[in-house]
C-alpha cells in the first residue's frame, strides 16, 4: 500500500484538497423566504446561504426546512433564520479529511467555506471518488473570412 487507501502506486483520490472537487452550487441569498430555499433544495441536499460578497451565514438542510414549515412557520419568513449544522470544510482539506468529518457527523456532504468566510461551493461523497474536472480555457469565438479565421474572444 503506497498512498492513503491506495494499492496500486497511483495516490488515492482522497489525498487531494477538495476544493479541486466542489460543486458550485448557487447560494441563497440572505433575506430570501423558506419557499425560496425550498425550490432550490432540488439542485442538491443543503441550500446555502450567503451574504454580502457571498460571505458565508449558514445552510438550510431539508430536515431544518420541515421543522420549520411543521411548527407553522410562514414560507415568506427568511430562512437564515432556520439553518441547520451542517459540516463546513475548508478548501484545503483532503478527500480523507473531509470524508472523516461527513462520517462522524452521518452527513453526505459539506459545505466549503474558505479562511475569509467565503462560501465556495459544496462537496459529496461521491466527488471524492471522482477525477477533478481538468480546468476549462475561456470560450473562443471566431468567423472564417477569405483571407484566414478572425478570432474573437
């Protein structure tokens, strides 16, 4: 065994940060209703919510959005006001780190939030288990003329 979790001696996907692996899920804006927070609970299973300069203020899980809605909440009501705990990594945690602290908290996600407070997205399980997607070059327009390709960016 060469790597954390490895038997080949390729290194484990778990060894690498997780911000190479967060999905950038939209935040809720602050003051946004609890109908908000439920239609954008479809995109994944925690809505975050996020502030000014996307600073991070706290997540809506579907189990805090039941409570809420249960105990005769208002849908219009903000939902910053009903989040939940949820797992809040940094970026430069390792798939190993980040799957011990979903694991001890029974969570299948968490959310990443940089040294500054600011929200970068969220990371599941099963993206620790997947490639990093390879970065992506700006979009490159063009148009074929007579006299050669003229590219516009």
């Amino acid at each position: 065994m060469t790597g954390p979790f490895s038997s080949s001696g390729a290194a484990s996907p778990l060894a690498g940060p997780i911000g190479l692996r967060t999905r950038p899920l939209p935040p809720l804006p602050e003051g946004a209703s609890l109908e908000a927070a439920l239609r954008q609970s479809a995109m994944g299973p925690v809505v975050p919510v996020a502030g000014a300069g996307d600073r991070y203020l706290g997540s809506v899980t579907a189990a805090s959005l039941a409570r809420a809605l249960a105990g005769g909440v208002s849908s219009v009501d903000p939902a910053e006001g009903h989040l939940a705990d949820v797992v809040v990594l940094p970026p430069h945690a390792t798939g190993a780190e980040a799957l011990r602290a979903m694991t001890a908290a029974n969570a299948g996600e968490a959310v990443v939030v940089d040294g500054g407070g600011i929200y970068r997205g969220v990371v599941m399980v099963g993206d620790l288990f997947r490639a990093p997607d390879p970065p992506r070059p700006p979009v490159v327009g063009g148009m074929a003329t007579p006299i050669g390709v003229y590219f516009t960016t």
